[in-house]
C-alpha cells in the first residue's frame, strides 16, 4: 500500500499509477494489515488512516474474506506454502477472478491456479 507512504516517492507514484491502470480490487487483508502498520509501526493518527482507507476504497472494490475465501486459502497453502496472510489475499484474489495479484513479496510472474498471475509492479 505505497500509495499511503510518502517515504518511497517513486513506490508511491508507481502504485497510483497502477489504481488507475487496473481493473483494482482490495482485500479487507489488505486493508487491515495496512491499518496494523500505521497504527503500531508507523504511529500515524487514527482520523489519517481512516481518510486514506476511504480513498482507497473509492478506487478499488473492497473484497471481503469469508468462510469461502477461509478454505480457498488453507488449500493454497497446502499447494505454494506461502505465508496464511498472504493466501488470504491470493485467495479473495481468485474468487473476485483477477487476473494479476500486484505483490512486491511474493515471485513475480507466478501463477497461481492456472489463473492468477503475480506481479511485482515495481521492478
């Protein structure tokens, strides 16, 4: 979520540019991972979090995880062992049938499923 970071100029620029380049949607993994950071980490004020969180949300369909996303998650972690978080966000990404799942973390251009195609948008 660079585009709420100011530090990585460049990172930031590069994720609006993807918002707008993309069909995008947001897990609710996403969001609240994001949220943990700011508020833990980054000690970022709780009425700021909640105007960027409204911003993204504008832009992107929030995907929310429920007991189907649950299960599609414990079997892709049986199957490419990445961390549970993240099958949570590959799993919301399979069900709303994207395309690319736009991650710097985990191997870029691997397909997940036969459908999912990850992508690191910044190299």
């Amino acid at each position: 979520m660079y585009s709420g970071n100011s530090s990585d100029i460049k990172k930031r620029q590069r994720a609006y540019e993807s918002i707008e380049q993309y069909d995008c949607q947001i897990s609710t993994q996403v969001i609240n991972e994001f949220n943990n950071i700011c508020i833990k980490k980054l000690k970022i004020r709780i009425n700021e979090i909640q105007n960027f969180v409204n911003q993204i949300c504008s832009y992107c369909d929030l995907a929310y995880i429920d007991e189907d996303t649950i299960n599609i998650a414990l079997e892709i972690r049986a199957k490419y062992e990445y961390s549970y978080y993240d099958n949570l966000m590959v799993a919301s990404a399979l069900e709303r049938d994207c395309a690319y799942f736009i991650s710097e973390d985990l191997t870029d251009g691997q397909v997940i499923e036969s459908s999912l195609k990850i992508k690191n948008i910044f190299i």
